[in-house]
C-alpha cells in the first residue's frame, strides 16, 4: 500500500515531492522517484507490507519499464511460476509482476491480477494506468494547460496542477496510443443473468478462501470488528485460519461510550472468538472538531461517507499505535446482499438486483472509498474480502428471489450469508449476532454521533445560505444543513466544480426521505433481539 503519483511529458516542479507530501500518510516508510530521457515521472510513498527489505518503488522490469503501484497482487506467486518464468526479478515484491506483464503483454494484461491494484507503467515511449475492477484503490488523473497528463492515488496531490481532476474509472486501463479501454465486463452486470440456485456450502466456502488469500503479509495483521454480521464473519474466518498458523488475531472496535451497540457486539463477538481486543473511544466533540480533517482525507462531501469515516478515523489512529498495519474489513457485503434496511422496500425481484448491481459498480464512491482514505489517513491497508472478484461471481449471480428480505417469510436482509454460516454443531458467531439486525457503521458507534453532527453542523449554516443553495452549488446541490456544511469545507480545500464533479452522494431509494441513516428507514428495530428469524426458510 502507497501513494502513488505520475506524471507523463514531463514535470512542473524540480522536486516531486511538493507533490507526494501532501499523500504522504499513504506511505510513511520509504519515498522513491524514477525520471526519463523527457522528464516524465514516477513517484512513490511507500508503505511497506510485502518484501520488506527489496520492495522499493519505483520497481523495473527487464528492460526499461518501471512500474509504480499501490495495492496487492494476490496471485503473484503464481504468476511468477507460470506465464512469467521466464523473467528475471529483482524482488519479491507483488507489484513487480505487473511491469513484466507490461513487457509480456502491452497492456491488455488487467485481467490475468488477481488483486486490488492502481498502478502506472512507464518506459521512454510511452505509459499505461489501470485500476482494479471494482475501484478498492483510488486512482485520479488529469491533465495541465501544457498537456502534461497526471495520475495520483488521491486527488489532493494534483488538483491545483490539473485543468479538470478526476477519479480514474474502475474496471479501465489507459494508455495515450488507446484512450481509456474497458477490461472489466462482468457477467452480473446483466440483471437477468442471476438466475443460479443458492448454494450455502459453495458461497461459505468461496468467502474463506478470499479472506485466506488477504491474510499474505509480512507485517502484523488485524481485524476491523464493528459487531455487526459482515466484520464479525470475517474476523471469525481470519481467526480460524490464523489459529493454524500460530499467529494471535487483533480486532478493534471504535464508539463514543462503551456501551454503543457495536462495542457491546464487538465485545462479545472478540470474546466468543478469543481475539487480542481493542477498545477506542473518542469524543463527540473530538469528532466534531476532526470533520475538516477527514474530508481533507476522504475528499468526498457525501453525508455517509463522512458521517461513518469519522470513527473509522479515530480507530485507524489507534490501530497504527498498536503497531498493525493491515487490517481485514467487511466493506461490500450490504451493496451484494441488499443488506441496507432501505432493500426491504425493493418493489421486485429485477429492482433489487438492479439496486444491488448499482451499489456494487459505485463502491469507488463510497464505501470503498471511505474504507481506503480514513485507514490509510494514518498509514493503514484495508483488506475486503467480500470484493473478491471470485465471490462476487458466486454471490451476484445467485437469484434475488433467495436474496431478497422478507419478514413475513422470517428472512431478514443478508439472509443467505447468515444461513451459509449457521452451523449450530460448530458456530462461526453467537446465534444473536449472526441473525443481528443491520446497524450501520456511523450509527452503531453511539446513535448520538450523528445527532450531534446534524445539530453542529446546522448550527453553522444559515437560513439564508441554505436559500440560496441551489444558486452557489447547481451540482449535487445539498438538500440539508448538514449537506451544505460539508461541501462547504470540502470547496474551501478543493475549490472549483471539476473538484466537486469527483463526487457522487450515497442515496438510499425507496424511502420517503433521503437521510442516509439506517435509524431513519421504516424496517429499523431499536431491539434488535426482538427479530424474529428462521434459519430454515426455502431459499
């Protein structure tokens, strides 16, 4: 994990890391840069998780390609055996496959990683860029009024150099000879082709060997655990496999008091499992006081976003003071399953997986997006086992009808994850958190976070501003106090609208308001005991 930032036709500065500084957070360990014959540039801030000792970047390839990447290569191992053994390398780095892809292939190449990846490739001809199918790893571009062409991990390292930045599209490789070319065409992107029969032992067995495929590190390991369904299966899985390998497993869990609804989860959930628990607290006022930092950060406005990064900012904070640097999270099970109450209004089969496929392919914007910049604000790599792009196939093409929640059929969101892993003979979880309802992350950690965010933040703008809304910000104009407060901060850090075009706000459908809390959906339950469910309902 890094940052990453490049610039093709030359550079406009003598020293690049008037650039890299401000990402710098990405990359504390170890900074390195790569100019050629025309000055264009590679630069890396590096955070050293795999090949501590020879993983420097940038890293050449066998000639005169140079590759600068931020992500992980799972498969790397196996590439080296296979289609590159031929290639001589330089280190045991996963990143450096790609630059021999790159001298193998060209670059049609994206497709052979398994693994989460923005990276560019450079020699004195010519360059690519690519970022991995579902956007885990953030990616930005642009170009200068001299036409020099920028990529950086975050948007704050090139946004004053650049006419127009923004976010590099998931699933696209570029290279100046083809433009932006698409690799990515997944087959769940067609609605009607999910049609195959829910099988709980194959979706069970297809998320442990994504979790055990994340857990290759050099560098102690980790779990985010909130309580909830998804956190909590992955770190029941990591814990299993980490226990056959004689390694102890750290889970963290962030809230405003210690008894908000996910520490009490966490707690038990670490103590059912027997992991070196962590506890952070922070304050309502410190989280009022840190909301221009974490947009700083997260380079988003979007409401949700920064409601639930807020928390995942603190924790991060204290994970690196404990002296991990990788951390397994559950990002991506509720846009797979239709885990958001909201899902519960879905008013068909077709719409809920069209909303589910939707959420999915916006991830970049969210979720992702919030799980990569609030960890990596202090030097922290997330993993996302359920992004795994062999478990999407396996999740996204099983019918929604057996997705779909019910309560009238006793099937509540995520229903067929929680089956796969009810095994009373050998439990993964405690009954009640297995089947406990959907909480989300910036409501769990104290409901009176997010009242008090509503009430500062609204105290800070005006009636009259917010009249005026639609005039000063025609795009993605803010519907709410709160809503106008962010992208108020956001503009003061990344002024002009190309900055605020990078955006897209999380909206939940089907509800009759657009507030992004689950509190605030009709299907929420205070009590979450009181749900009844039932575990043998055809599917």
């Amino acid at each position: 994990m890094c940052g990453i930032l490049s610039i093709a036709g030359g550079s406009p500065v003598e020293d690049i890391r008037i650039l890299t500084r401000r990402m710098k957070h990405r990359g504390p360990d170890e900074f390195d840069s790569q100019t050629f014959e025309d000055g264009s540039v590679l630069a890396h801030e590096r955070l050293s998780i795999i090949d501590l000792t020879t993983g420097r970047q940038p890293i050449q390839g066998c000639d005169k390609a140079w590759v600068i990447h931020n992500g992980e290569i799972y498969n790397h191992e196996e590439l080296r055996r296979t289609v590159l053994k031929k290639h001589t390398f330089r280190s045991h780095c996963d990143s450096e496959v790609i630059v021999h892809l790159y001298e193998e292939h060209g670059p049609d190449f994206c497709n052979m990683l398994d693994g989460v990846f923005a990276f560019v490739v450079m020699d004195d001809s010519s360059f690519m860029a690519a970022r991995d199918p579902i956007g885990v790893k953030p990616l930005y571009y642009g170009f200068d009024k001299k036409g020099r062409m920028y990529f950086a991990s975050e948007m704050k390292a090139i946004h004053d150099q650049c006419d127009e930045p923004k976010a590099f599209p998931p699933g696209y490789y570029f290279t100046p000879e083809t433009g932006f070319v698409r690799y990515f065409y997944p087959k769940w992107e067609d609605p009607s082709a999910a049609v195959e029969r829910y099988d709980p032992f194959r979706l069970r067995d297809s998320l442990i060997r994504s979790v055990k495929k994340r857990l290759m590190s050099d560098v102690p390991l980790g779990v985010l655990l909130s309580g909830g369904l998804d956190s909590s299966l992955v770190a029941s899985i990591t814990k299993r496999l980490m226990d056959g390998e004689g390694r102890p497993l750290h889970s963290f869990s962030v809230g405003i008091s210690p008894d908000a609804p996910d520490m009490v989860a966490a707690r038990e959930v670490a103590a059912f499992l027997g992991t070196v628990h962590h506890e952070v607290l922070y304050t309502v006022p410190e989280g009022l006081a840190a909301l221009e930092q974490v947009i700083w950060h997260l380079e988003t406005y979007d409401v949700t976003t920064i409601r639930a990064a807020t928390p995942m900012y603190f924790l991060s904070k204290a994970i690196r003071e404990a002296g991990i640097k990788v951390v397994l999270s559950g990002e991506g099970s509720d846009e797979i399953f239709g885990g958001y109450l909201y899902f519960h209004n879905a008013p068909s089969d077709r719409e809920f997986q069209q909303e589910t496929i939707r959420r999915v392919l916006r991830l970049s914007t969210a979720d992702c997006l919030r799980a990569d910049k609030s960890t990596m604000a202090h030097g922290i790599e997330a993993r996302v086992p359920f992004l795994d792009l062999d478990f999407l196939q396996t999740a996204m093409l099983t019918g929604p009808a057996a997705k779909r929640p019910d309560k009238q059929q006793g099937k509540p969101e995520k229903y067929i994850l929680r089956r796969a892993f009810d095994t009373p003979e050998d439990p993964w979880l405690p009954a009640h958190i297995l089947w406990r309802q959907k909480e989300q992350f910036g409501d769990g950690v104290g409901y009176s976070w997010i009242d008090s965010v509503v009430e500062y933040t609204s105290s800070q703008v005006s009636d009259a501003e917010m009249a005026a809304a639609a005039d000063k910000y025609p795009h993605n104009t803010p519907d709410t106090k709160e809503a106008y407060y962010f992208r108020k901060v956001f503009e003061k850090l990344f002024p002009g609208e190309a900055t605020a075009r990078t955006v897209l706000r999380w909206i939940p459908r089907w509800q009759s308001n657009t507030d992004p809390s689950g509190r605030v959906a009709d299907h929420h339950e205070k009590h979450v005991e009181d749900i009844q469910v039932r575990s043998s309902v055809d599917v």
